[in-house]
C-alpha cells in the first residue's frame, strides 16, 4: 500500500480559496462614542475660550510687567529717585485698568496701602515693602528718595513685579 497520493494538475484547480471575512470598521459600533467625542470637543472649546478670554483681560498686568522691566534702577540718586516715583505710579495705573476707578482712584497714602495689601493675592510678602515706597513715593520728596540703598530699590522692584503678576481681582 502506498502512502503517497499521485493527483494531476485538473485536482489543484478544483480547490477553492479560503474564505477571509471583511476587516473590521473602526467607525465606533454604537451611539456613545460619538456623544462622547462630541462631548470631549465642547469642552475643550470651552476651555480655549476661556484661556483665550483670561489672556485678553491680563494684557495690562503683561504692559505693566514690560514697563516696569523697562525702568532702569541706577545708582544715580535723582534716576532712582525718578524709578521709583515710575514704580509707584505704575502700581496706581495697573490697579485702576483692574479695579472701578471710583474704588481706586481717591486711594492715598495708608488708605492705598490697605488696598495693596488686601488685593495681593499670593504677593502678601510684598505689601510691606510697597506700602513704604507708597509713603515716600507720595510724602516724601525726591531727596528722601533718592537716599534710598540700592538694595531696597531692587527689592522694592521684585516686590512691585510680584504685585502685578500676582494680585487677585475679584470677578
């Protein structure tokens, strides 16, 4: 007996191919997917409006940033004395482009001051030196000013940037 299968070539076109089934669709099968995405797509609309609209309403803190970075703190005493007047006039005119004007504008002195320090937001540390370059900048005269160490000015510049980065206007 042999083991063997002699078959022509007329058996091998008798074959069929082997039936392979559709790949499958990626398309999502049912309705939740496409609620979800759609879903997914309103929110981050949603939050790029939003990112796009706190932009917008912090351009001045990004002006009164570029202004003060622009201020040269000198060891000249009367150019001193001048940035520092700029510093204090620069903290006026960021709180008036944030606040009412007729919350802010009135404000002198220790009533400014208070302000400065209730409106800080995460610069608490920074009121204390801004409330004495307030005093001067206001009661003090360009000599008293221009007395001032450098050190203090530089830290008074920081405490000034940090204010403006960081003071919290309620909504």
């Amino acid at each position: 007996m042999s083991l063997t299968h002699s078959a022509g070539p007329a058996t091998l076109a008798t074959l069929a191919d082997l039936a392979v089934p559709p790949p499958p669709s990626w398309l999502p099968q049912t309705i939740g997917w496409p609620i979800a995405a759609g879903l997914l797509l309103l929110a981050l609309a949603w939050a790029a409006w939003r990112a796009w609209r706190r932009y917008r309403a912090n351009r001045y803190r990004r002006e009164a940033l570029a202004e003060l970075a622009a201020l040269r703190l000198e060891t000249d005493p009367t150019r001193r004395a001048a940035a520092l007047r700029a510093m204090a006039a620069l903290l006026k005119r960021t709180a008036l482009a944030a606040w009412p004007r007729a919350q802010v504008a009135s404000l002198a002195g220790g009533g400014w001051a208070e302000f400065l320090q209730a409106h800080a937001g995460r610069a608490q540390d920074a009121a204390p030196l801004l409330a004495a370059l307030v005093h001067d900048a206001e009661y003090r005269g360009e000599a008293a000013l221009a007395q001032w160490p450098e050190p203090q000015v530089r830290a008074v510049a920081a405490a000034c940037r940090r204010w403006i980065a960081e003071h919290h206007v309620p909504v």
